[in-house]
C-alpha cells in the first residue's frame, strides 16, 4: 500500500515538472511561486528531485546530481558533488536549494545553477526532515518513530534571510508530521493519522489554526493554483483552497 502511493506521488511530482512552465497557473501562488514560477517545478516536500530552469536536482546515497535538460530528449549529467549521506529532500527558493536530512536543513546557492555551492547547515535532533520556505522564512517538520530515529514530533519556523546563519524563530509540537506546503502565509502540514492542518502563519510566533481534517491519513502535499491535492493512505484528495474552510473536491482511492 505504501509503495503505491509513493508510486502515485513520484506520478504527480513528475507533472508538476512537466507544467512547470503553464501560464496563468492561478491567482493563488504555489508553494514554489517566488516571482519566477515558470522556471521551477512544483513538487511535494518530500521529493527526492526538483527542476530550476534549465537543470534537474536529485539526491542519491549522499550524492546531489545536477542534471541538465534544456534538451529533454536527452538530458545529461552535469555535475555531481557529495553531501551529507542522510539527506532527503529538496526544496527550491529563489536563488538557494534547501536540502532537508534526518540531521538538520542545509543550504546551498543558486546563483550558478550547474554549480551549487553550499552556504550554511542548520542543526537539529534526528529525525525525517523535509523543508519548505516562504520569503525569508523555512518551515521543517520534524518527525519520529520512524527510519530516522528520533522521537521528536515538531514544526520548527527559521529565518534563513541571512543564508550563512539561518536561525531558529520558533517551534510548534504536532502528532506526527510528514510533508507541507506554504502559500501566501498558509502552511499546510500533513501530520499523518492526525490529518491535514492549515495555519494562518501571518506571524509565525502566533500561528492560527484555520482548519483541521481529521479523517485522512496525510503523507505529502502539491499546490496547484487553488487546488490542494493531498497524498493519504486512502488515495490521492482534492480540496479548493480558494477560502476556508477548504472544499472537498474529489478522490481518487488506492486499490490494496
């Protein structure tokens, strides 16, 4: 059951990157919107791989692969260089990639896309880590009980304004979080058998709740204009989150 949903996941990860350069996409900004929305894929949080521009990101056993493919037809290797071996997932923003791992955030620049150049790492305990950022600001779910080790279950809020010393603003205790998304300060956070919870995060030091689905088993999330589609263990849920409470739209389940 796990295999077919990350299956269906990796499907739509791989159609965000092939829409990454739709027009008129929504009035709503995607998670991945910074002013440049045509050049960078829309991905869930716990993606492996990300596309800006010209190049394709992916991790492997330690390794961040740059991968070029102006030419999709045949894309090749650019360059390779070593990161820490735990490390996760990816996460696009302006000019840096942020790489989530079970030991902390890194943050590498952008400012040559062949060539990212580690700027600073941020620490925490172990734990599964993917990270999601908004303006000046990251958002990382820390989870436990799982393959990372660990037992912490939290949302950690940094400022990374400054990549060399991104600091931490706050954290916020959560059942047991997986992936998120964040749009024009809503952050959307999957916390498993607890459901999807969306916060108004204005202020990060006063988050609000704005809605909490309780009946689905959360895994990841995509932002696509004002739909919301939601990775859980019953199947691939859609929701308009053109206001809120959101809107059901509909599902489309998981056979066992």
């Amino acid at each position: 059951m796990r295999n077919k949903i990350i299956t269906l996941l990796m499907g739509i990860v791989t159609l965000g990157i092939l829409s990454c350069s739709d027009a008129g996409d929504s009035p709503v900004n995607s998670p991945m919107d910074n002013g440049n929305s045509s050049s960078v894929s829309k991905n869930g949080s716990m993606a492996r791989f990300t596309q800006v521009g010209n190049f394709l990101y992916t991790l492997n056993n330690g390794m961040l692969t740059v991968i070029n493919v102006e030419t999709p037809a045949s894309p090749s290797i650019f360059n390779e260089i070593p990161i820490n071996w735990d490390s996760e997932t990816l996460f696009p923003m302006d000019s840096a990639l942020f790489i989530g791992g079970q030991n902390g955030m890194q943050i590498y620049s952008l400012e040559e896309p062949s060539m990212p150049i580690f700027e600073s790492n941020y620490t925490h305990f172990r734990s599964c880590d993917p990270v999601v950022v908004e303006g000046t600001t990251a958002y990382v779910t820390l989870r436990g009980g799982s393959r990372c080790g660990g037992k912490t279950n939290q949302l950690e809020i940094l400022d990374v304004a400054n990549f060399n010393y991104p600091r931490q603003i706050t954290t916020y205790p959560m059942y047991n979080p997986h992936g998120l998304a964040v749009s024009n300060s809503v952050l959307y956070i999957c916390d498993g058998e607890a459901g999807l919870k969306c916060y108004d995060v204005t202020n990060p030091l006063r988050m609000k709740l704005l809605q909490h689905i309780g009946d689905i088993d959360a895994y990841d999330i995509i932002l696509r204009g004002t739909t919301l589609m939601a990775i859980t263990s019953q199947g691939l849920v859609q929701y308009d989150r053109s206001s809120f409470p959101m809107k059901f739209l509909s599902i489309i389940p998981i056979a066992e």
